[in-house]
C-alpha cells in the first residue's frame, strides 16, 4: 500500500493547508487584476525567492510526514513543473536586464535536495499540466517496485510572464472568472501555487491505489473524449475497482469550452446514469498548471481532514452540451474511492485513484 504520509500547500488562498482550506470554506478569494489579466496571486511572494517557497513547501510536508533525519537521507525527491525556472529568470531580467544563462531543469531538485539533506533519487518532470501528477505516479511505481522506499512529489508553478501571455496567445484566458461547465464559461484563469506531498509505508487515511497516463497523439491542444474516458478507466482497473466503486471525481475542469465538453462526455461514456458526484477546486486557486496535480490532491487532504468535501463554485447555469453537473453544496467526505483528473496540453493525460478510510 503506498501511503500519504503528509503533505503541505502554499497557495493564493493562505500560506498553509490549514489555511487555504479555512479560507475556501469562509470566503473564497477573487482573484487579482494584473494589467487587464485576471490571476491568483499568493500574497507577498517574491520571484527571487523562489528556492525558498520551495524549500518551505517541502520541509512543511517533512514535518507533517514526521521522517526522521535519517529517513530522509534516503528518500526520493520528484519534483512536477511546467515553468520550471521562469520566474527566477524573469525577475533576474528586469533586475539586471539579462537572462539567466545556466537553465538546467534539474538544478532545481539539486538545489532543494542539498538545502534539505536529500542525498537519495530525485528528478523533474514536465509535462505540461500533468508535471505533479505524472510524478506522483512515477514516484508509486518507483515505491510499488522497490526502488525507492518513500518520495516527495512536488508541483510547483510560480508567477510567471511566459505561461501568462502564452495562453493568452490562444485566447484561452477568461475576462472574468473561473466557471468550470457553466454555459458562460469564457476560459482558463491561471494561478500560482505550490505543494509537496510524501508518499511511503506508514499507515494514514488515505492510500494512492492507482493512476494511468494516456498520450492523445490527435491533438496538441483539442482533447479527444475517448482518451480521457480511456485515462479514467485505466487508472480504475489498475486500482482493481470497477467505476461504480467511485464515490466522486476531482475533475480538471478548466473552464475553456472544449476542454470542459471533452471531460464531460469522458465522464458520461465510462460512468453512464451512475456518475458520481463531481468536485472543481480551480475557481478556488485557478489553474496552476503543472502543479494543480499536487496541489488540488493536497487540497482535498486538507477537506479530508476537515471532514467535508467543498462545494463547486461559478457553476452556475449548466451548460446543456456537457450536461455535468459539480457539486454546489458541501458535502460530508465518506470513505470509498476518489477518482482525480489531470489533462495537459500535447496530449499528455493522467488520472489518479485515491481511497479514503479514517483510521
């Protein structure tokens, strides 16, 4: 069984799990204005201390792990990021009007293992909005077959220019507000976030029991139903479970018009008249990009504990071509099995399977 030892989240919604999860439940945030561009923001972060967000994030998560030094001499480091460097090297830009010349993806789990103590495997996975997710499948893999005995998965996705203006390009981003399946819906609102969480053999509440990643090789940026459904399904079967055992699914939920259409046709084609309840976190932190994998999986830990499951927000009129929809009161978390959707751009899919059992 492979095991959330713990975990930690620092997002627009506070600078702890504990926080973000009050904040939801008492008053969403909105997110900020930055020149016409609507963005979740963490409250006074840096660009120039990106190491530090990090290293914080992750001995957050060592803390609530409880590993002992000498556990963490040998454990994994999987780090999950669509940006990678970008912010440093943009902040470095305008303040001394060059480029970083060195931009080694790598040296960014060099760094934060050597701060921590990791002397153990560690790598960087990008692969688009599927970066935390891919490596907390990785990472179970790795464990399942004996490699590594315990790894922390980290999604990072920081402020960056790049990834802003880059989806603006493909007019994908929303004047207004995040409103996943909602007929009005006009697009993405990005955020920035970032989470680590531990996964090993010590016995907690909830267990990652599957995952699956599929590659759409039909489209760049167009999502084929079939192949979410099959991402869905495969994740399930390696779960040994049957998708009637699926108490909800955390969908991706985008918000952009095909996106959201695909995900709900996915949805009816594997599940039929016995789909589940359905959960959104973006409208609640945006669409943190390679990091959502980690931090929308930290922020559902964090609704564990609180008991409950949110409600979806900016749902509001049903969109009668996905014809899903979100849970829109808080519900009570009951024990079973979690289904998370994470679909990236290039085709890159994966979904995760968790199970939820208090102990």
């Amino acid at each position: 069984m492979i095991y959330i030892e713990g975990y930690a989240l620092i997002s627009s919604l506070g600078k702890s799990a504990k926080e973000s999860i009050e904040c939801l439940r008492d008053k969403p945030i909105l997110p900020l204005d930055i020149e016409g561009i609507k963005y979740y923001k963490i409250v006074d972060n840096e660009p120039l201390g990106y190491y530090d967000s990090i290293e914080k994030v992750v001995r957050d998560a060592i803390y609530d792990a409880k590993i002992s030094t000498e556990e963490l001499k040998s454990t994994a480091l999987f780090i999950g990021t669509s940006s990678a460097k970008l912010p440093i090297n943009e902040a470095h830009a305008k303040e001394c009007g060059v480029l970083l010349k060195e931009l080694y993806m790598s040296e960014v789990g060099d760094i934060i293992a050597k701060r921590i103590g990791l002397s153990g495997y560690r790598t960087i996975i990008s692969t688009a909005c599927t970066s935390s997710s891919n490596a907390l499948i990785q990472a179970k893999e790795m464990i399942e077959s004996g490699l590594i005995k315990r790894a922390i998965v980290v999604g990072v996705e920081l402020y960056n220019e790049l990834s802003i203006k880059g989806f603006d390009s493909f007019m994908l981003l929303s004047k207004n507000s995040l409103r996943p399946f909602d007929k009005s819906r006009d697009g993405i609102v990005l955020g920035e976030a970032l989470s680590a969480i531990v996964l090993g053999d010590k016995p907690s509440d909830v267990t990652l029991v599957g995952g699956a990643i599929c590659v759409d090789t039909g489209s760049i940026t167009a999502p084929n139903f079939k192949n979410l459904k099959d991402v869905m399904h495969q994740a399930i079967l390696s779960a040994k479970i049957i998708p009637n055992d699926i108490k909800l699914i955390k969908a991706h939920a985008t918000a952009s018009i095909q996106n959201d259409i695909a995900e709900a046709q996915a949805i009816s084609l594997l599940f039929g008249k016995n789909r589940p309840n359905i959960l959104t976190l973006k409208p609640y932190i945006g669409h943190t990009m390679g990091a959502c994998g980690t931090n929308e999986f930290a922020l559902l830990l964090a609704s564990f504990e609180q008991g409950i499951i949110p409600k979806s927000i900016n749902s509001n009129e049903i969109d009668e071509e996905c014809g899903v929809t979100p849970n829109l009161e808080e519900l009570v978390a009951k024990e079973g099995y979690y289904l998370l959707n994470y679909f990236g751009f290039g085709g890159n899919n994966s979904s995760l399977v968790i199970k939820y059992e208090e102990r």
